[in-house]
C-alpha cells in the first residue's frame, strides 16, 4: 500500500512539474506574439497577421473533430484577450505611472 501511495505521489509529482513546464512555455510564446504583433503593426501588417490566424482557427472550427474544435475555441479566446492586451499596451505611455504601482503594491500587501 505504501508503494502505490509512493508511486502515486511521484506521477503527481511529474504532471505537476510538466504543467509548470507547459505554462512556462505558454507565457513565453504569449510574451513573443505581443511583441511580434506589436512589431509587424508598426509596420502596417498587423491586419493581415490577425486576418491568417483568425482563418486558420476558422479552419479548425469548421473541421467534424469535436476535441478540435473545442481546443481551437479555448484558442480563439486567447488570441483575442491577447490583441486586446496588446492594444491596450500600444496606447498606453511608455513611461511607468508611479502612482498606479504604488497603489498596486499597497493592494497586493492588503492581500497577504
């Protein structure tokens, strides 16, 4: 019995790490994009960037694979709240708001 608590413990033990692992992964590549997007839209090809993703995702939803479709919605969300972000960065000032990051620093000792 000892051992199958073990064992278990030790798979648990690995997804975990593989799932750090992959949301590491994820906020890089999250990280890349916004700066790529951010890039190619000061060059004017932010449109035709947004445009050949949103079709490949089209593509995928239209396809009769139910977990597909349902991983490419989980996608397609992603790829919008990141435009979003990226918009939002794009007109946000270059310089830091002292002020603001103070108030967020007195929320997050609040929270502890």
């Amino acid at each position: 019995m000892k051992n199958v608590i073990i064992s278990m413990l030790a798979k648990i033990s690995k997804m975990d790490a593989e799932a750090k692992h992959l949301t590491a992964r994820v906020e890089a590549q999250s990280l890349l994009i916004g700066a790529l997007v951010l890039a190619v839209g000061k060059n004017g090809g932010v449109t035709g960037m947004v445009e050949s993703i949103n079709k490949a995702i089209n593509s995928v939803l239209d396809s009769t694979d139910e977990v597909a479709k349902s991983d490419a919605e989980l996608l397609l969300s992603e790829f919008q709240d990141l435009l979003a972000v990226t918009s939002l960065i794009e007109k946000s000032d270059a310089e830091l708001d002292h002020n603001a990051l103070t108030a967020l620093d007195s929320l997050n000792k609040d929270n502890l």
